[in-house]
C-alpha cells in the first residue's frame, strides 16, 4: 500500500516531458529558435498556424528576415541585429511578418540571445504576440478621431456661416436703431427704439455664447496675464448689469474683504466674463430680495493671494436633483426655467471651463425657493498698478475727434454700407467707398489714405488677398497704412489668419458705435477726449464748455430735458426746477459719503441720480463719480483724493445747476 501511495505521488516523467513540450507547441503566442544569421532551427504550431506554413518550409533554411517585407529587412539589418549584438536582448519591437498567402502578420517580438563562455552567440530565441486585434482597435481609433475632427471642423465652420449670415442683418439691425436713437423722437417712440436695440443685443448676445463655446471646446482659448484692479472689475460688472437690477427692485451688493489685494495679474476679461454670467444669472433667477457678490482672502504670501469668489441670490434655487447636470451644455434647470426666462443654457458651462483654464472648479449650493450661491477659487499672482496694461479706452463718438479722417471703405453690402456711411459722415470722417477689394487696390496708386476699412468676403477679391497686395506694394507708406477687417465671421482661427495677411486690427459686425470710432481714433492717430478729465477752468468759458464746444464731446445736454415737457414751458420750467432742486442735494449728499468712506452709502445714491445723468447726457458728471468710486475702492483712502472726487463731482452739478437756472430764466 505505501509502495502504490508513493508511486501514485510522483509523475511519470515521460508525462512532464509531453506536457512542456503539449505547452511549448500550443501556447498562445509564437516561438522561434534562429541561429545568428536567422536561419530558423525551432519553431512551434501557433507561430506555424499564424503564418500558414507547414514546419518543413521553415526548416529547410529560411531566415527570419526572409518573412519580412522589404522595409522590414532593413529595419532588421540596420537596427534589429545591430542591438540584439551590442545588448543581448531586444524588447517590444513592432514588425510585420509576411504570412504564406502574402497577407501582412503584425507581431510584437522580444528576443534573448544565448552565448558561450566566452560570449559568442549561439541561438536567438524569440517570442512572438499577435497583436492584429490591437492594430485594427489602434486603427477604428486613428478613424474614429479623424470621423471626430472632422465633424467638429464642419460644425466650426457651420458655425462660422451661421454666424456670419446672422451678424450681417443685425448689423444694420443694430447700427439703425443706434442712429434713430439719436435723432428727434417722441417718448412712445423711443420706447420702441429701446426695444429694438435691446432685443438685438440680447440675440447678438445668445450668439456670441455659441461661438464662445465652440472656442473653448476647440482649445483656442488663452489666458493672459497683466496687473489690473480687482476692485474696479467688481464695480463695472455690478455697474453694467444694475440697471436690469433696479428694473426689478433689488439690491446688488458688493462685499470685499480689506485683505483682498488692489492690484492682482491675471485675465480680467475671462474674470469678468464669468462674474458676468454669474451676476446677470442671479439678477434674471431672482424675482425678490438681492443678490451680493462676495471676495474673501483664503490664502495671502508676498507674491500671490487665493481670492474665493462668490455670488448668491435670493432668488428661484435649484432642484437638487438638477444640481450635478447645471453646468452641462445647452441645460438649464428645468424645460419651464427656459420657458420663462430664456437663455442658452451654455453661460455656467462657458463659466466653468474657463476656470478649468485657470486649474479651478466652479461649487454650487441651493436651496429651491430660498436662492443660490455660486462660489470658485483663484490664486492671482500679485500686481502693481504701474504694470497694468490701460489697453484702449472706448471714447465717446463726436464729430470733431476723427474730422479730415482720409478713410478708404471696401464694402460690397449695401445695407452694411448705409450704416457706416452715416456713421463715418456724423463724425466728420472724410471716405471713400467702393465694392471690392480689386477696386480698393487700384484706389491705393490714385490718393493717400490715412486707413482703410476692409471687409473679408467681397467678390473679385476678397479683403484678405486685397490686404496682402497693399502689403507688397512699393513703399513704407503701404506697409505701415492701418488697414481694419470689418467682419460678420467668428471663424475659429480667425485672429491667426488676420495677422498673417497684414490687418491692422479688426472690427465684428454688428459693430457698437462707440467701438468703431475708438478703433478709427486709435489707428487714425487722432486725440481721443479722456473720460479722468479735470474740472472745467474757471471764469467765463465755463457755461460755453459744459453745453459743449467745437472741439469737445458735450459735457451734458437738455435736448432729453426739452423733449420730456413735450413743448409745454409749464412742465419745462416744473422739470428744470425739480432738477436743480435734486442736483443741490447731492452736492451735500455725496460729499458726506465721501468724507465718512461709506461705499453702500455712495452706491446707492450713485444710482439714484443714474437716471437724471443719462437724461441730461452729464458725460463728465458720470466720469467724476465713477473717478470717486475708485477712490473709495481703494485700501489706502489719501484725503487729498477724496477731497479732489468731492471737488471734482461738486463742480460738474454746479455747472448743470447753472445752465438750468439759464433755462428757467429762458422760460
């Protein structure tokens, strides 16, 4: 019994020799034994299999190299044999064998060498993987990405034509209701003119999120990097979007911690794009109650301060089943929120990969019914006022600034050209037009231009080859003429082509008229008025400057004034009485805020008497108390400023104080 239980123990070693042999033959990848030269001397079924061989074929002095193809042969001569010589070993190289039936076998091949004592070579013993299925997965990926890029080339171009046979319309759309706006209308009438120029806008507006969007997502999205006051961002984000506030009666409060730095680096456009989309969110969302957008120092070190942002509502809240999918494209909070309040549902997505940008993610907490806070983090490297790029200031448009402004206009659209010529005629602009950019060529040899207005797609030539024949004419003149791209496209690589030809700059259609004469200011060489001028000089010629003058924007205006009393001397002289009355009463009311450093108290009446500016069109009143905000914005209050913003705002109301007395004595 002991005999047969030790003997049942121990294998039968003519098994163990079938079974390595069973495994060597039938393993689920190639074996090979070559001598030096690749004369192939072993060889196992699966490799047999693979290539379709029988053993006796392979046997009989083929070489390894004799089943590659002819770029493989080289490769094993020059690379493959070399290092398996030099290192003994040779890992992980791609080749293709040539099977029997001259179909191609893409294989995966390590190879060990075996020598003697004294190191000669002896065998070459290779393994090889099949790896055909990893090369036909590698190759559905190589088509499935080609399939993707050009899908999201067609879908950029789509875009790009989409948005240029949009933008041409409200082009006109746009620059007409800007022109009727500023010609003798009743009050219906400038209701309607609102309207229009605001519906216009919000749709210019629900485009450009689009066009945004596919921006990001196809990375040619940049940060940059320059010294800017974060205060003063705060403000006119706050500022531009107030107005829509107080149409709804709420209150938008701005709450910054004194740690918070004056100065930061960073993109303050990108910042203020995504406080934009966060504040106008909050204010559209919120029917009651305020909104208040909070900095809060988290981190501060001599060279950087991570700043939380945040922006909460008392307004509608969200589901918290939707609060995972919120920043999702083209999703909103529910079908009835888009209903109700429009809107593309791309703002917070936009948000968010800017952010993404800076290595931030965007949080967010509701609570239906009671509000929402949306809050991220930035580290900002610290800055220095001294550093900060001013970049162009837009200037207010007046038909002094740009007089004798010898301008060249390549415009092949009627409509297009309609709406520039008023423009360009309002404010003095001395131009010529014409229909192509061949016609715009020949133009160049008959008259010295001071610069050229350029649209991309015209017929004959269109204004990228136009620009770049002006470039190569003869002449320093021409290479230094400042020639602007009016365009209606948003192409994605737009801005890399318009410098390559040789454009100047460029202008998008529908264009803000206030953008247009800055840019023709600012490439024409012309003095634009600045917005920080002092107060008026004294004596005599104060009254003449302040209804405005030859060489000046008007520093206010009554012709609103005039038209709200409708003819009737009677609710002339109540208004222009009422007006004085308000205008003495701030005198008092902000020089107190000043002095006590109070900024709520400041922003409250700044918007109170927001209305009467705009009526009056107080141009240097507005620019005093926006000059008095960044006073008291900053850290370090010097009573030397704030006693100039105090001097400054007295002596604009004291100078529409008196022409209002003029007024009523004309009355």
């Amino acid at each position: 019994m002991e005999n047969n239980s030790s003997t049942q123990g121990v294998a039968d070693p003519r098994l163990l020799e079938e079974s390595a042999e069973e495994l060597y033959e039938h393993a689920p990848c190639g074996y090979i034994s070559t001598l030096p030269n690749g004369t192939i001397v072993k060889v196992n079924q699966t490799f047999l299999t693979w290539m379709g061989y029988q053993r006796e074929e392979l046997l009989t002095g083929k070489r390894l190299q004799d089943l590659l193809p002819m770029g493989g042969k080289i490769f094993y001569e020059t690379h493959y044999a070399p290092l398996l010589r030099m290192q003994g070993t040779v890992s992980e190289i791609n080749l293709d064998l040539v099977r029997r039936d001259g179909h191609p076998l893409p294989v995966l091949v390590n190879t060990v060498q075996k020598r003697d004592a004294n190191g000669k070579p002896l065998l070459n013993r290779t393994t090889l993987f099949n790896i055909s299925d990893r090369k036909r997965y590698e190759q559905e990926l190589v088509l499935a990405r080609k399939k993707a890029e050009q899908a999201a080339k067609a879908k950029a171009d789509f875009l790009s034509m989409i948005s240029h046979e949009i933008r041409t319309p409200m082009n006109a759309i746009i620059g007409i209701s800007s022109l009727l706006k500023d010609t003798p209308l009743s009050l219906e009438q400038q209701k309607y003119v609102r309207l229009l120029k605001s519906s216009s806008e919000n749709l210019l507006n629900l485009l450009n999120d689009v066009l945004d969007f596919s921006k990001i997502e196809a990375g040619k999205v940049s940060l940059e990097e320059r010294s800017f006051d974060i205060r003063e961002l705060v403000f006119r984000v706050i500022y531009a979007l107030n107005v829509k506030a107080e149409e709804k009666n709420l209150a938008v409060r701005m709450e910054i911690d004194e740690q918070v730095p004056a100065w930061v680096r960073g993109d303050p456009v990108k910042i203020g794009q995504v406080l934009t989309n966060l504040v106008s969110n909050a204010i559209k969302f919120t029917e009651k109650g305020g909104v208040t957008v909070a900095l809060r120092v988290r981190e501060l070190s001599a060279e950087a301060a991570s700043i939380d942002f945040s922006v909460a509502d008392t307004g509608i809240g969200i589901p918290r089943d939707r609060l995972a999918h919120i920043f999702e494209e083209f999703t909103q909070a529910s079908y009835d929120i888009h209903v109700k309040y429009g809107g593309t549902g791309l703002g917070l997505t936009i948000s968010q990969k800017l952010l993404e940008l800076y290595g931030s993610k965007m949080s967010v907490q509701s609570v239906p019914g009671e509000g929402t806070t949306f809050s991220f983090n930035l580290r900002l490297k610290l800055g220095h006022e001294a550093d900060a790029g001013t970049g162009p200031v837009e200037g207010t448009p007046d038909a002094q600034t740009l007089r004798g402004l010898k301008t060249l206009v390549a415009e092949d659209n009627a409509v297009n050209v309609f709406v520039l010529s008023q423009f360009l005629r309002k404010w003095g602009v001395d131009f010529e037009v014409v229909g192509n950019g061949q016609q715009a060529l020949q133009k160049m040899g008959e008259a010295d231009y001071d610069l050229v207005l350029m649209d991309l797609q015209m017929p004959e030539l269109d204004g990228y080859e136009a620009t770049r024949s002006i470039r190569n004419l003869p002449g320093e003149r021409f290479r230094q003429l400042p020639v602007i791209a009016l365009t209606a496209s948003n192409k994605i690589g737009l801005d890399e082509r318009l410098d390559s030809v040789g454009f100047t700059d460029f202008v998008g259609k529908p264009f803000r008229p206030e953008t247009l004469f800055t840019k023709l200011a600012l490439h024409g060489r012309r003095q634009l008025a600045s917005p920080a001028a002092g107060p008026p000089p004294e004596g005599p010629a104060r009254e003449q400057e302040s209804l405005g003058s030859a060489s000046a924007a008007p520093r206010f205006s009554l012709t609103e004034l005039r038209m709200l009393a409708g003819g009737d001397p009677q609710a002339l002289r109540q208004l222009s009485t009422i007006a004085i009355s308000t205008h003495e009463e701030y005198k008092h009311l902000f020089k107190e805020v000043l002095e006590s450093g109070n900024q709520e108290d400041f922003e409250f009446h700044y918007h109170k008497i927001k209305a009467t500016t705009e009526m009056l069109q107080a141009n240097a009143l507005t620019a005093a108390l926006h000059r008095a905000r960044a006073v008291l914005a900053r850290q370090d209050r010097d009573p030397a400023r704030i006693q100039a913003a105090i001097h400054d705002i007295q002596w604009e109301l004291d100078a529409i104080v008196s022409v209002l007395r003029d007024e009523l004595r004309k009355v």
